[in-house]
C-alpha cells in the first residue's frame, strides 16, 4: 500500500514521473506489451536513511526478440516508512549519480 502522492519514475517512462492513479493507469497501459517479463532484485542497500537502492535484472520477450537489463532502483521512503518515491536507472553508477547529485544540493 502507498500513499495517494507516490511518485513513480520508472525508468521505461524516459524522464516522465507519474504521480498517485497516474501510477496505476501507466502499468494498465504497459500490460501486455511483454510477452514475458521476469524481474530480480540481486541487492539491496540502505544508501541513507529512508534511502533504498536495488540492483536487479530485467528479462523481457517480445515477439520473439529477448531484450535483458541490469537496472537499479531507488526507493524513498518518509518517516512513517511509507514510500514516497521510486525512481528507475539503467545502471547503478546512474543511480549513485543521482544520490549525490541530491545530497550536494
């Protein structure tokens, strides 16, 4: 369960955030895209507090075409321990990017 103002940045969204229904409706959407699709966290880190990265895979079949990724995700998390944010990179080095990219301003 998440708030009602999660913001969700998936990293097939290219840029896009999606906030609240705005979420379900973008996964409503995507629903049969894939003819398969397996995902798999293979770590995850505590990077700062309410701060969560996972490095996973992503494995997707389309028509006959198997496409793999490495992505990373980043999840924020406020004091409640509800998730506020979850952002989609390609790669970890992008995501660490990211996080510093924040901590420095």
């Amino acid at each position: 369960m998440t708030p009602d103002d999660v913001v969700w940045a998936p990293l097939a969204a290219e840029g896009r955030e999606y906030v609240g229904e705005e979420v379900r409706e973008f996964f409503e959407a995507r629903r049969g895209t894939a003819t398969e699709q397996t995902e798999h966290a293979h770590a995850i880190e505590e990077v700062a507090p309410g701060m969560v990265l996972v490095t996973g895979s992503i494995q997707l079949r389309r028509r006959g075409t198997r496409v793999d990724m490495q992505p990373t995700w980043l999840y924020e998390f406020d004091d409640e321990g509800l998730l506020r944010r979850a952002t989609g990179f390609p790669s970890r080095s992008a995501a660490r990017a990211a996080i510093e990219g924040c901590s420095a301003s």
